[in-house]
C-alpha cells in the first residue's frame, strides 16, 4: 500500500472510527485566552507593523525573544542574523533539501523516521540511507561504519535527527549518543539537522538531555524547532537557528519562496514568549501529555497479545507499536478501519530503505481518554484476528 | 549593480530617505478593527479548528467565499477542488516553477515584468523571454512570432501575465488584447498564468477589463490572487484556481513545501469576506490610491524636464518612469539616496533580458501625500543632475 492510498483510506475515517493515524497536538493545550488578547493588544499598538509586508528573515522581537528562550535551555545563538522564522519547521525541511542537496547526494536519517522529512528532502533527488535505532536512539556505531563506507562513494550532505521524542517511534536520544553523534559527525564534517519539535515539553522523569545545539562546539548544528507544539499549530511558525551564513542562505531561499512568514502571526509569537504565557502552558501540555501517554500505555498492557511490543515514550506524541512479524499492519489497515472502527499510520513508510512491514504509529495526544481506551481494545481485536 | 546590491543599498535608506522604493500598501486601508473582532469571535467560536493543523488545500469556509467572490468578477471555478490557499501569490509563484519549468524551458512574461516572479522561475532553470509592451498592454503580435519561431526549438511552459495594473508599470492589458493573447495561447496550446493582485482595486474610468480568466473556455488560465491588496499583506494569504488536476499538484507540492497556510489566517479572511469587510473596504481602499496615483502623476508634471516620460495607471500601484537614455538609473540611485534623498527601484531588473538601463519604478500607495510631492522633487533635482 502507497503513502498516498493510506492517506486516501484516512480520509475515510470517520466519526465512528477512533483515529490514532493523526499527529495533531490536543485542542485543549492551545492558550485560546491568552492569543485572543495579545492579537487584540497587537493590532491596537502595531497594526500597521503587523498587518503589513515584513522582512524575510523574521520579525526583529520575535528573534530576539526566541534567542532567549532558547538560552534557558543552553543554546547560544550568535544574535537575530542566526535565526530565520519559517512556516512551521516544514518549510524549514523545504528549504534543507533545496539548499544541500544535489540528485544523488547522500543523506543520513534514523529509521523509521519523519515522513514528511522524507517527503521533503525526496523532492530534491537524494539517495537516502536509514540508520538504525534502539531504545537510545541512532545507533552511532553503525553510523559511522555507513559513513566510513559511503565516503570512497559521494558525499554525505547531513544526518536527519530528532533527538527527543522521535517521530514516529517516541525514542529520546540518551545524553552518551547524543556526544557520540557530535564526534562522529565532526571527524567525518558532515552536517547535522537538529529537529526539536517536542524538547521543551518532555514530560520523562528528570531532565530531557542537552540539545546537540547546545552541545555543539564546531557550529555543525542546524537546529530546527516549531511553536506548534508549544502553543498552536493553526499559527504556522517554525524557526531555525545555525550560523549567520547558512541563516542568508535561507533567507535567500525564503525570499523566492514566500517572501516572508506571517506577521501578524509573528507579532503574536513574540508577545506569547515576552508575557510568559509559553512558559506557564508547558508544565500544563506536559501533564495532558504525559496523562495521555499513560493511559494507552495502560491500555496496550491490558488489551495486546503477549507478541505485540511497543516504544514508552517520555516526550514527543506517538508510541510505537511492533506487531508480529507475519502481520502487514498496511494490508490490515483497511480491516483494523471497516471492520473495528480504530485506524493508525502503517510503519512501512517511515522507514527510508527497509522492508519492515509490521509497526504502526500511534497518536496517544489528539484522542481523548475515553477514545484511548476503546480504540486500542479494537485494536487489539484486529491483530488478534490477524495473528497466525 | 546587481539586484542584491540595490536590496542593500534600500536597506539603508533611512528616515531622512523618502522611499519610493518598497511595494507596500497603505496601511490606512487595512480593516484593523474588523480583523480585531473577527480574530475573538473566530476563536471564541472554533479555536480548536482555527490553531490546529489543517488541510493542505486550505479552509473549506474561504474556498467556499473565495468562489463566490470571483464569482461576482465573472469567474466560474468548479468547486472547491479547483482552489488552492498559499502562503501571499509568492507561494504559488514558487510551486508554478516547481511543478511545470524543467531545465530549459521556455517561459514568456511581459518586459518588464515582477521581479519577484523572475526570481522565483529561474530558480527551476528556465530561459524566460519578455515580450515588449505598449499602453495596452503585452504586444500579442510579438508574442505570437515569439512563439512561432521557439515552438521548432523547444516547450513554452507558460506565458505569465499581470493584466490590470502591471508590476512595474502599471499598465492595464487592454479587452482587445487580453481576447488576443488567449486565442494565440489556444492556437500554441500554452497555458496562462493571470497573476492579479490588484483587479479588484481597479481605480481607473469605468470598469476594469474582465479577467482571462473569466474568458477563459478551455481552462487554459491559471488564476492567482491576494489578500495583500483588498485586506492586509501580513496575513500572507494568497490563492490559486485553476482546473482540479493542477490544483491536485499543488497541493502534493505544498505539503511537502509547509504542509499549509496558517489556518488562522484563513479563518479571518473567510470571516472578512462573508461579513462583508473586503467588499466595503475595496471603494475605500481604491479612492486611497486614486488619490495618491493623482498627486504622484501632479507632482512629476510639475517637477520633471520635458524629456522624462511616465506611465498613468489605473490600477496597481507603481508608475513607471523613463528618463533620458544616458540615465542609468541604476548608477543614478547611489547620488540619488545619499546626495537627495529619494530612493526607487531602478527598472533594469523587471527586465527578463533586455538591457534597458534608463527606466525606474515608482510606489505612489506607500509614501504619504507630502512625501509623495517632496520625493518627486527631489527626484527630479537628480534626475536634472545626470541629464547631459
């Protein structure tokens, strides 16, 4: 089954279907009150800053604003000319591939990865090898043996992470990889993409482990994250900070593209960061995360087979689900959707190169609790039928 | 000078500059309070659909009002299928060159034509030939020969127009022509893109001529506009109609390129549009730019030596200026910032491939009316420095 017969067949769920297919924040995280007011304030101080055409680069406070907030989790930013405001982080991915990537080139990601990455950096022509995870994230080890081996053959343009909570499979990177990645990636200079939609709301025990952003001595960092999960997705804001040079770049890039992201949008961004309203909602996303989180935990405990497995995420949005290995959960879709109401993303096309068949991807954020608990119990009654 | 020089040299204009350099509206003419009011009762009522993610097509409610407005200039689109939200027309621009120019094609635009729209093509690798015009408009005869003579060479793509009040010269393709052009397009089986931000803010005599694509009867015309003109450019909300297949790609491309446009925004400009905003804005935002479009024409009428021509539009927002052919504007726009205090854009980049260096573009909606006098004289004191 196709990326796009599976978007197809989502489409068809509907009310009656529970759907852990989505990777949408719950609505109940948004702070509606807070961006009511502030685009009110906005428009009576601003308007015609706000309402008007704006620079590519980005609106001035929002950047600054953004440099501190990312201080208070360690990564300095070499002033506004460092940081570029995109729409969401996808255009940020856009523009990676068409910045670095030349038909055949190489690029690195974890698999399974982000789908919509790979859609992204596809159109661009690469050829796109998938490195390996366990439970602490890219397996370094093999990293470097590919790069080893690909460096006789052509050239490694980046590797393609998401070091907390990944998408799909929920994984964090653990602090040791994480150093491990940057000394690899460094004795081979390759780039590395730092995307971090969900580091500042991971909802683990402890603290999350540094961003490789933070951690990067050499500027090898191009460090991506997004006010989607933060705030609101409907606001289309993504940022990138990396160095004054590849930053032009972008900005060279987004000039032709768009010319500027919203600003309007912007504006209010900025003032959700200056009036804490950002740092006051995430403890309360990471709580309604984390609850979440525990309860299809708790439900896949109680409902699934002995020969299922799956990931226990501590940030991110999804968990992912290791049926057995004669299940294609792509072929299943259709029977898990018509004949027992839940639908979910197939694993298959999150992996760049390998055949595996036999995951899925679970949203445990946009479902409410009550859709938590029967939808993984018909889940449940679909792999039944399906194992042999 | 290259066009990233004279990008620089803009951004030093400063308060003491008079600009006539930017392409923005007046931002008198943004419906502030109604954006206001629009903004809480759209998040009082759905905040849930309007921060989270949405369709890669874009909001049903704005498709739906968006047909019925072209509706009311004449133009029939067949449902929502046909009609793509984007980040401005910049956006579509883009994916316009993403998805029909291969290395080499042909593409045709009017000389000069928007220098943003060049940026954008020649990214894909095009070779673009402009075909000259005269006040009324694209000289068809010539693109016919035009396409007579490449057609034995290689593909036309496309021929990319911008009817009413063009950009740089604020030339109005006249009926006669517009009929023409889209006969000869039939005849060479070239499609059309209509790029027009500023038909629904015609100020001339009368009424504007209709669209192309409201004589369009093979579906030949692709059809861009914006909310930047009849509303407010920060939002950055522009549209596309065309027939269902090309829509279909452009929505594959723009969910690789950023998923959507800001659903928020959307909602807005549905809410704009259905509660009547954007249709009671419009005489108010056209009377704005008749006025200034009449004080800018006064004041060079006044000031100018006899051998400086210039264009009267009666849309968009830009007069074109010819100066004496030793001028060139380019050199001419150093001494004109730094010694007069007047900046513009000088008119050579608008040019695909001709190497006319004595025009200049002129924005009359931005400056203030004793701006628009003062810089024009100003103007003129250089423009008498470099006569020979």
């Amino acid at each position: 089954m196709k990326a796009s017969e599976i978007r197809e067949l989502l489409k068809w769920v509907t009310e009656n279907v529970i759907s852990f297919g989505g990777g949408m924040p719950d609505p109940s995280s948004f702070p509606i009150k807070d961006i009511m007011e502030i685009t009110r304030d906005v428009l009576l101080a601003r308007a015609d800053k706000a309402l008007q055409y704006g620079a590519t680069g980005g609106v001035a406070e929002l950047k600054e604003e953004l440099i501190k907030f990312m201080g208070k989790v360690g990564i300095k930013v070499d002033g506004p000319e460092s940081v570029i405001i995109t729409v969401g982080s996808q255009e940020a991915l856009d523009i990676i591939g068409r910045l670095f990537i030349n038909p055949g080139d190489y690029v690195i990601t974890e698999s399974p990865t982000y789908l919509a990455a790979l859609q992204a950096f596809r159109i661009y022509g690469p050829r796109i090898i998938g490195i390996p995870m366990d439970e602490e994230g890219l397996k370094v080890d093999i990293l470097e043996e590919t790069l080893k081996k690909i460096s006789d053959d052509g050239k490694v343009k980046f590797v393609y992470v998401i070091p907390t909570g990944q998408n799909p499979t929920g994984i964090t990177m653990s602090r040791e990889r994480r150093k491990a990645l940057l000394e690899v990636a460094s004795r081979y200079d390759v780039l590395i993409i730092e995307d971090d939609p969900y580091g500042y709301i991971y909802f683990g025990d402890g603290e999350s482990p540094d961003r490789l952003k933070a951690m990067d001595s050499e500027g090898r960092v191009i460090y991506l994250s997004t006010f989607s999960k933060i705030a609101a997705p409907g606001l289309r804001l993504g940022w990138v900070a990396a160095s004054r040079e590849v930053i032009r770049w972008f900005e060279l890039a987004k000039q032709s593209i768009d010319l500027h992201t919203s600003t309007l949008n912007q504006y209010i961004a900025a003032e959700l960061l200056k009036r804490g309203v950002i740092e006051r909602n995430i403890p309360r996303i990471k709580e309604i995360y984390r609850t979440k989180r525990d309860l299809m935990l708790q439900a896949l405990g109680e409902y699934m087979p002995d020969s299922v497995s799956w990931t226990k995420p501590s940030a991110g949005m999804f968990i992912w689900l290791t049926a057995p290995e004669n299940i294609d959960t792509g072929e299943m879709l259709n029977v898990a959707i018509r004949k027992y109401g839940v639908a979910y993303v197939p694993g298959k096309s999150f992996y760049p190169n390998e055949e595996r068949r036999n995951d899925m991807r679970l949203n445990f954020t946009y479902p409410t609790p009550q859709q938590i608990f029967e939808g993984i119990r018909r889940l449940s009654l679909a792999i039944r039928e399906y194992i042999q």
